[in-house]
C-alpha cells in the first residue's frame, strides 16, 4: 500500500464495523500501519480494534492511505495447509460413512464392518506423516492390523491419502501389498443457483434410502451403513421409473456425495449433471457450501462429468491390500 493523498479514499465512515488497514504519517515523516476492526469516526477521530484487543486513535490528519481488508472466499479446497486439508475431507469421508465398529492402533483408525466397502473395512492413518503415528514400531503395527483383520474374517486394507503418507504407502507397498484402486477425491463450491428444471425427468429428494433406490445398485447391504449417519437421497425419474441415484450427507459447511449412479442407458443425455445439481441443492438446505466426491482414477467419463462442472483436483489416495486379486 503506497502513500496517496487522502482525498482520493472513499469515505472512512463507510468501512465501520469492517476490518481495514490504515496507514498514518508519523511526526518524524515516516509511516506506520495498523490493522484492525473499525470501531468509529466522528469529530475528527477514529478508533480500531486490533487482534490484541486494543484500541486505537488517530485523526483524519494523519491518514496517508486505507482499503478494507476483504474477506477471502472460503472456497473448496483452500485456506488451511494441505495436510490439514487432506485430513478434514478424510474426516468427512470417515464421519459421513460410518463403519460398525473401530478399533485404534495409536492414530490408526481401524475401521471394521461386513466387508461390502472397502472404506468402512480399512485402516485410515490419521496422525503426522510419514507413517501416520501407529503407537508400535511400523512393522509391528502392520502385523498387527493383519492380525486384526484376519481375525474378523476381512481381507487387511489400508486407505491411503496421497501424498500425506506417501511413505507408508511405498513402506506397504515393498511388502507385498498392492494397489486395489487409486482414486481422485474431487472438490467444488456449491453454486447459489442451481437449475433443477427438466421437462422429461423428475427428481425425488428423501431422507432415506428407499427400497427402489436400494434396488438400483442392490445396495442393501450398505443400508445398514447408510442409515448410520444423517443424509438425503436423490432419485431421477424417467416415465417414473428410477434411472439415476445418489446420496450425499452433510457435515458443517461440507458435503459429501457418494453412491452416485446413472443408469447405461441414459448416460450422455445430461442426467449426470441434473443429479449432481440435486444433490448439490439438498446440501445447501442442509447448510453446505462445498461438495467432495471421490472417482476412480479409472473412470475417465466420470472425472470427465465432474471436472466439467467445476469440481477441482484435490488429492489422491489409495486403497492397499494383503491380497493375492490386488493390482
């Protein structure tokens, strides 16, 4: 912020109650600044608050220059360091889809269900990298989740943020456990407007995952899993026959969506992107701003869907397996 004379500012008046900068001559002929919430202005002075919670006065006199601070956009994917960032959207992955039972090894999550998704039936680091703070030596720690998983009649499979713990990832890696699938975790900012019209298509939202939508993908052995954490669940209708499903849940100002299906027939006709609307429009009722999904990096056409939407690239991850089918 370069000096100017301070009959080209707008009026400080205006700014009160909104965080602003200042910079004021000093009687030696130098500058300062102060930084802070506008408190007042009237006969000649103002006052500021700073982050210390001190007050501040100066005259218009001594003003060289000031601009409000505008506040950043809280979009998709920013503002907090990457890793902190990883952690919050796995976090939203592993609140919205909750497995049965959890066991912990340190900052190991050990997540254990009945085997039908690999997220509610995988271990999920959650410490410091590289290893995501085990509270064993990492062989121990690995012999012991395969101890665990066997135990409970499930194949031992780590989920893996990338490139967070890319280190454990390689560690595992060199001892035999493949890559079962590597997948984008996608992210976006929920439009304000969101056009839900459709002349040949009818959306229902519903609280519950309906016998119909269960049908679609014969998710019924998810239900259980499903139902453990509040969600809305979008059906597309054609000649009132379901053709495309989804569910997304919402925690905070985020959202996930998961289950997302459109039925083969109907595929490039735009009904991909009326049901991502939809569910993007349930979780703004529910108080979202922001959506993450995850796609396997295989599936070109949905990354493709996706990214056309505006959803962004966050990270990768990985799910590793003890298994002789892995990749």
């Amino acid at each position: 912020m370069s000096p100017s004379s301070q009959k080209s500012q707008p009026n400080l008046a205006a700014a009160i109650g909104a965080r602003v900068t200042v910079r004021l001559h000093e009687a030696n002929g130098g500058f300062r600044d102060i930084v802070g919430i506008l408190q007042s202005c009237g006969d000649g002075v103002n006052e500021l608050l700073n982050s210390k919670g001190q007050t501040i006065s100066f005259s218009e006199d001594e003003i060289a220059i000031w601009r409000e601070i505008k506040a950043l956009p809280d979009r998709a994917g920013t503002g907090a360091p990457f890793s902190l960032r990883i952690q919050e959207l796995e976090h939203l992955s592993d609140l919205t889809w909750p497995a049965d039972e959890i066991e912990e090894i340190g900052k190991w999550r050990l997540r254990i269900s009945d085997g039908f998704t690999m997220r509610a039936n995988s271990v999920l680091p959650t410490g410091a990298a590289p290893f995501g703070e085990p509270n064993l030596d990492i062989e121990k720690a690995v012999d012991e989740v395969v101890k665990i998983y066997q135990q409970k009649g499930l194949t031992p499979t780590f989920t893996l943020p990338l490139p967070l713990y890319e280190e454990l990832d390689n560690f595992l890696g060199d001892i035999g456990w493949g890559v079962k699938v590597g997948a984008e975790y996608l992210v976006n900012d929920i439009p304000d407007n969101l056009d839900l019209e459709s002349a040949d298509f009818k959306i229902v939202i519903s609280t519950e995952p309906t016998l119909e939508w269960l049908e679609v993908q014969s998710d019924h052995q998810l239900e259980r899993i499903m139902r453990n954490y509040p969600a809305r669940y979008a059906q597309i209708k054609f000649q009132n026959k379901t053709i495309a499903i989804g569910r997304i849940a919402t925690f905070g100002k985020w959202s996930l969506a998961t289950r997302v299906f459109v039925n083969p027939e109907f595929r490039g006709k735009g009904i991909g992107a009326l049901l991502m609307r939809a569910l993007m429009a349930a979780a703004s009722e529910q108080g979202a701003t922001k959506i993450g999904l995850q796609v396997d990096s295989e599936n070109g056409a949905g990354l493709a869907l996706y990214k056309s939407m505006g959803f962004r690239f966050h990270h990768f991850y990985n799910y590793r397996v003890l298994s002789d089918v892995s990749k």
